[in-house]
C-alpha cells in the first residue's frame, strides 16, 4: 500500500479503494513524542520562522520520513500547507485535491482524479464499521460528559490515524464538571485535555478532532467531504458548536501564529455568550507555565457555573 501525506482527513473507505495509507498531517504531528523534531527540520528547510508550527512540523514529517506526495484540497484549511511543503518537490510531489463545497459530483470528480495519478495496490478493507456505526452516538454521550478529556481526545485521535483499539472507557464523573468546547484546528497542546480535566472540567466537543473522524468513518465518501464543515468554512463550523451550545459552559480556542485564525477569535468574541479563552500554539510542545497559569485563571472563573467553584 503507497503512503502519503494529507492535510484534509481522507476517509478510510476511499483511500483503501485506491490502494493508499494516508498520515493526516495535523493528526500525526499531535500524536508523536518528537513533534518539536519535525517543527525545528521544516524551520531549517523552509529557512523560515514565522510560518505556523503545523507547516513546518509538516515539512519537516514528510521529508524525514520520505513520504512521495502530499495530498492538499483547495479548500477548507486557511494555513498555506501546499506552498511550503511545495519546497520539498521533487523528492515529494504536491498534489491538490479539487474540493467544491456542497457539490458532490465534481468534488468525486475531483477526488478520482488526485487519487488516480497516486494510485496503489487495492487494500482490504479496514475493520472501522462498527466505530463508524457508534460515532454519533457517542458524540452525543459525550455532549453530558460521558468519557473523560483525555480519553475522548485519545480515541478520536486513534480514529483519524488509523489505529483505533476500542470504544472510549466511561468516567461517571462528568456530570459534576464544567462541559468545554475546544475549538480551532488541532496544532500543539497535547495535554490541554488531561489538564482541562485536572482543573475539574471536561471536553464534551473537540472540534477538529470529531469532524476529522466523522470524515475519516464516512460511508458516502464524496458526500461527506463535499459536505464537511471542515471543507466548508467557519460559517459551517461556527452553527455546529451554535447547536450544542446550552451543553457548553466555557470555550476554548486555539490558534496558529502568522495566519488567518484571528478571524475566527473575533467571530468567536463577539457571537459565543460563554467564557473565551484563546491559547496561541507558538509551537507543537505542551503548554508553557504561562499559558498553563492562563488556563488555571480560566477555569477558577469560567468553570464555576456547573462546579459550584470547586474547581
């Protein structure tokens, strides 16, 4: 099976019918211990600080593991992943992925097409039906705190890599916690859950991570990447947290320096009647004292409203 590199979550399905195992960058990047790696490898081959963590931990994954292509759709994603990882041709060819929101039949013409010029040796079919089955179901249970943080975090995670083990263990616990929607593309951070729990809160609505496994577990493949809201924009993604927002107590937002993600800080101040607070991912590392002092300031005001301040 040929490997390459995406910056959209592909689903399962579709890939597997082209004889392809795609990494999902964002994904890979959050789930590695030696993320700072591949971040400190791309800022040398770009020769270039100031772009977000996410572009050069990318270039720098799909150099030193000697991936051939990466898979970039032409919409959805504002960070400029095709540019930069555009310096590593011809040892990695760029190819854009024709996305047309809303319109499935030329966005599946679209999709035939990137994947045909990449195309591998037909694989069998992956055993994620029964999770696909369950996922809505469990998106639900956890809008009441059903699964704790980090093992919500852990198993949509699994999800989108391809290495699932098992549905999510259950945590009585969360009745009592402040409910948390983290919101933003997934950049650093990997202990903002367990930490989020630590301080007597829960995330009931991780956002980049449930649409990418949503899109990873999808049936109708064309379909849903026509239709995902991370295809779609913020608009689509801004009425998916309106619709769970009598659960949510606090959100949280993370962005990327030197991109577009203030845009949506500014939506989000101005149309969210909750506790904001936003963490800038400088890099792909853990939360620094700072940031770790920020989010405690937080969480002693914001997630008193279910907590009762005993947080």
């Amino acid at each position: 099976m040929k490997t390459i590199a995406t910056t959209l979550p592909i689903p399962r399905r579709l890939a597997e019918s082209f004889g392809v195992r795609c990494v999902t960058l964002r994904a890979e990047l959050h789930a590695v211990a030696e993320a700072r790696v591949y971040e400190e490898r791309g800022e040398r081959v770009l020769s270039l600080r100031n772009a977000p963590p996410t572009v050069k931990g990318a270039v720098g994954l799909v150099e030193l593991r000697g991936i051939s292509a990466a898979l970039c759709p032409t919409s959805g994603d504002i960070v400029d992943f095709p540019a930069a990882l555009s310096c590593l041709e011809p040892g990695c060819r760029v190819i854009p992925l024709s996305v047309v929101p809303n319109d499935t039949a030329r966005t599946e013409a679209g999709i035939s097409s990137a994947f045909e010029s990449i195309a591998g040796a037909a694989a069998a079919p992956s055993s994620l039906d029964l999770v696909g089955s369950r996922l809505a179901e469990l998106q639900r249970r956890q809008l009441a705190g059903a699964f704790p943080s980090g093992e919500w975090h852990r198993f949509l995670l699994d999800v989108v890599r391809g290495a699932v083990q098992g549905l999510p263990i259950e945590d009585e616990s969360g009745r009592s916690r402040a409910r948390v929607a983290v919101m933003g593309y997934l950049a650093g951070f990997p202990d903002l859950p367990l930490l989020i729990e630590a301080l007597g809160g829960r995330v009931v609505y991780d956002e980049w991570l449930q649409l990418a496994a949503e899109l990873v577990l999808a049936s109708e493949p064309a379909r849903s990447v026509a239709q995902s809201p991370l295809c779609l924009g913020f608009g689509a993604r801004s009425r998916r947290l309106h619709e769970i927002m009598e659960e949510v107590d606090a959100v949280i937002l993370i962005t990327e320096p030197f991109c577009s993600l203030a845009l949506e800080e500014a939506w989000l101040r101005d149309a969210v009647r909750r506790p904001l607070l936003v963490l800038e991912s400088e890099s792909l590392a853990p939360l620094d004292a700072t940031r770790r002092l920020r989010l405690e300031n937080f969480a002693s005001m914001a997630f008193a409203r279910r907590t009762g301040g005993t947080s």
